[in-house]
C-alpha cells in the first residue's frame, strides 16, 4: 500500500499538539509525516495477502479461512488449541479472565502495557523480571530480552506456585528496549515452570524477529530455519498469546493457543461471549486469510535480515551524532534514552514525553513515549514513581518506509539534539486510571 505523505509547517505542527493537549495519540495520522508511533498493524500487506483477502470466506461457523488460519498456526506454533481474537489484548483478556485471582502473581520478562493492565484490572500483579543487563542500556549484551532466572526462582520460592497461575515471557522485549530473549532463556524460564508445576506462555507479538536475533547471536542456531527456531521457541510453552499486528503483517488480528484441552473450553465460552464464534474470533474471514499469508512471509529470512539490518542502520547513525540510544539494535524500534537526552529533567517530569512532542514539532515524526507516563502510575492507590526508564520509542512499520524516510526522521532528531538545554519538562492535567499514555492531556511545566 503506498500512501501520501502530507507535509506541514513547524507553526501549524505547534498548534496541531496544543489542540492534541500534546498527547501524540490524540493527533490526527494525517498531520504527521513520518509515522514510528507504532509497528502495530501498521505494516504494508503483500500482493499475496490482498489476493487471500479476496477469497476470504465469511461463513459463520467453520469458515475455509479458519481452517487455512488454524492450520498455519499450528504448523508454527505447533499448539493444539488455537482461539482467534480481534487483536492481542482481547487474547490477554480472554487468558488472564480465566486464570488470575485477586492475588496472583505474574511475572515475566517486561509486561507490556496492556498485559500489565489486564493483569491488574482482574486484580492480579504484574511483576517484572528483566535481566540485570538489561538495566544497562548502553550493554552490548546480545540478548538483553532476557528474564532474570535467579529471581524468578526466588519468587516462586517466596510467594509459593499456587499464587503464580503462569510465568510468560515477552519476545522481542518491546517495553525492555526490543531485545531479544535467547533460546536458552527460553529453555531455563521453561525447566523452572515445569518444575513447578505452572503453565509457561510466550507473549508471540514478533517472535520471528526473536527468532532471527537467535538465529545471528546464539552459536547454534546459524544453520537453523526461521521456522524451525520458531517452533523450537514454543516447544518449551505451554501457550501463547500472539498480535497478529506484528509479525504477520496484518492491519487487525490475534490469538490465544494452549495445549490443555480443558482450558480452552473455558476461554471459548468467554470467546462467543465476548468477541465471536471459535471459528472466527473477533475477525472477518479475510482477516483470517491475510493473517495466514503474513506467518508464512514473516519467517522469509531475507525479510527478517533486512528487518534487523535497517533497523541498526538508525541505531549507528544516532550513536554517531552522540544521540544516547538503546544498545545493541533491537528488531522493530529504536529506543532513544530520554533520561540522558535530557539530563536537566526529573523523570516526573516526563522527558520522554518532552521529547516525543519536540520531536514532532520540529519534523512532524510521531513516536512513543515508554517511561514514567507509561508505567509510573500506580492505578491500585494512584501513586506515582519513576518508571525503570525513560524512553521514546521509534518504531518502525514493516515494509512501509525506506532509507531516506529514515535519513529525515535521523536529520529531524539531530536538530532536536542540537537544542536540547532548552527543552522544558511536561505535567499531566488530566489523565484515567489505566493506560493513561493513550488519553491524558499534558502541558508544558
Ligand atoms: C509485546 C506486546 N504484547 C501485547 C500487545 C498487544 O497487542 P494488540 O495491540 O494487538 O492488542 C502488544 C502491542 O503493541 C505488544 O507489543
């Protein structure tokens, strides 16, 4: 899909966020040029796709593409219960409704926000794990996804395994930096859920990138094939919960995989209750279809090799102009460090948000903030601290922008750079109790 780009002047970008109460959710897509606020369901679909779509089949009940969907999940996944889902979260909502009590834990690597939220909101915690180089965001260490396994040994230890109903992991990282997790992390978390006796699930999002991280960092696996580093990675889960609006290219699309029989009973009669029947989700037919196509296209190794490489290309190019950045690359985004890009602020002070809205303001670029607006709050007693880091998040869509696309979002970030003392703090003015990032308005302080 090519689309226009509309350019805008830096005076009618200044006004467009005063009336976006600098909340970069809340603009319009058509006032931004260049677009890394999310990788999600923002890719562009192949010519195979759109052909699939066209010969989706929207019977209610036992669809051809559901079997198409079902069968290529599996293939990959390798689960033997597979449950379609509008997107991520509803899969998250579906898993944690039917397994998380008022005092569960669960840990993982990083929770992402809205796994995170759906935790709390069925008043279980959400503890994260990360590995301790994963604090240092200027390690090289090559899988800086990773859980600390010493930690969660020591949870289960503390808190017993009755009140932790499943242990997950988060491949690539997305709010640790988009690092990969290794096979041999995934092995250990693995060995100690069964020890234990708890289910362990893969949070899938873009487990082809994870793969390929595996594949070109962890000796081993050089002369191994996309596709079977993928279903080795499952081999060691007892489910996953997967947004088919990452790594299968599709514009909406997820789902829940399980082996226990039992289980997914239980998540399918939230299913019909909540977003459709089993054989379609919350999805049309040619969603189905179009999703099919991308699992496959996503485990092309030219693509992923292209993928990791050009997102390094603006990771070099922003340590060179001595832009502090989220090292080594990771897959979908590049991760500046707000913190050190803006020394003179407090982190309640938002710098990642500061930054994000300068940004916009000087090249039209949209990214994300992934810090204290994100994860400071509390929404139990609405307190308030910093989160472990302050990041903006670029990230970037797949097969949707090129070389020099990337080389005005490097130009833009650099004249940010070049006045940087000058930057102010923000506040909140207003903001709800979950996923405030999406909603709350913001002024300069
Ligand atoms: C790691 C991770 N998990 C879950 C989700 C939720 O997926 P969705 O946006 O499809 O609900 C996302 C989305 O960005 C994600 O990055």
């Amino acid at each position: 899909m090519v689309e226009p780009i509309k350019l805008s002047t830096r005076e009618q970008r200044e006004r467009l966020i005063e009336t976006a109460h600098y909340n970069l959710f809340l603009l319009r897509a058509e006032d931004v040029i260049i677009d890394l606020l999310t990788d999600s369901g923002t890719s562009a679909m192949s010519a195979e796709a759109w052909g699939a779509m066209m010969r989706g089949d929207e019977s209610y009940a036992g669809a051809r593409s559901w079997y198409r969907f079902r069968d290529t999940v599996k293939d990959i996944f390798g689960f033997e219960q597979v449950i379609p889902t509008h997107q991520g979260r509803a899969a998250e909502h579906i898993l944690f409704g039917v397994t998380v009590k008022p005092d569960s834990i669960i840990p993982n690597n990083t929770h992402f926000d809205t796994t995170r939220a759906n935790i709390e909101f069925f008043g279980g915690k959400a503890i994260d794990l990360p590995c301790l180089e994963a604090d240092d965001l200027e390690s090289e260490y090559p899988f800086k996804g990773n859980m600390d396994i010493a930690a969660l040994e020591n949870l289960i230890v503390d808190e017993g395994s009755e009140r932790i109903p499943i242990i997950m992991v988060t491949v690539t990282n997305n709010s640790g930096g988009g690092q990969p997790v290794s096979m041999a992390n995934i092995r250990e978390i693995s060995r100690i859920a069964r020890g234990a006796n708890i289910p362990f699930y893969i949070d899938a999002c873009r487990f082809a990138e994870n793969g390929h991280f595996i594949k070109r960092r962890e000796p081993g696996y050089e002369n191994t094939s996309a596709a079977d580093i993928a279903r080795e990675m499952f081999s060691y889960a007892d489910g996953c919960t997967m947004s088919a609006k990452k790594d299968a290219f599709a514009n909406i699309g997820g789902f829940l995989c399980t082996n226990d029989a039992e289980l997914a009973q239980r998540e399918r009669n939230i299913l019909i209750l909540t977003e459709g029947f089993p054989t379609y989700g919350g999805l049309a037919g040619r969603d189905l279809e179009a999703i099919a196509v991308g699992l496959r296209e996503i485990l092309d190794e030219h693509y992923l090799d292209y993928r990791l490489l050009s997102t390094r290309y603006v990771v070099e190019h922003l340590r060179e102009l001595g832009i502090p950045v989220v090292v080594p690359a990771g897959g979908h985004a590049v991760y500046i460090d707000s913190r050190r890009f803006l020394p003179h602020l407090e982190p309640l002070q938002y710098p990642g948000q500061s930054l994000a809205v300068e940004l916009y303001v000087e090249a039209g670029v949209r990214g994300c903030e992934i810090g204290t607006v994100m994860f400071g709050a509390d929404p139990h007693n609405g307190d308030e601290r910093p989160a472990r880091h302050d990041l903006v998040r670029l990230a970037i869509p797949r097969r949707v922008y090129t070389q020099s696309h990337m080389d005005y979002v490097l130009e833009g970030l650099n004249l940010v750079w070049e006045r940087r003392s000058d930057i102010r703090g923000m506040r909140i003015v207003r903001a709800p109790k979950y996923l405030r990032h999406f909603t709350a308005e913001f002024d300069w302080i």
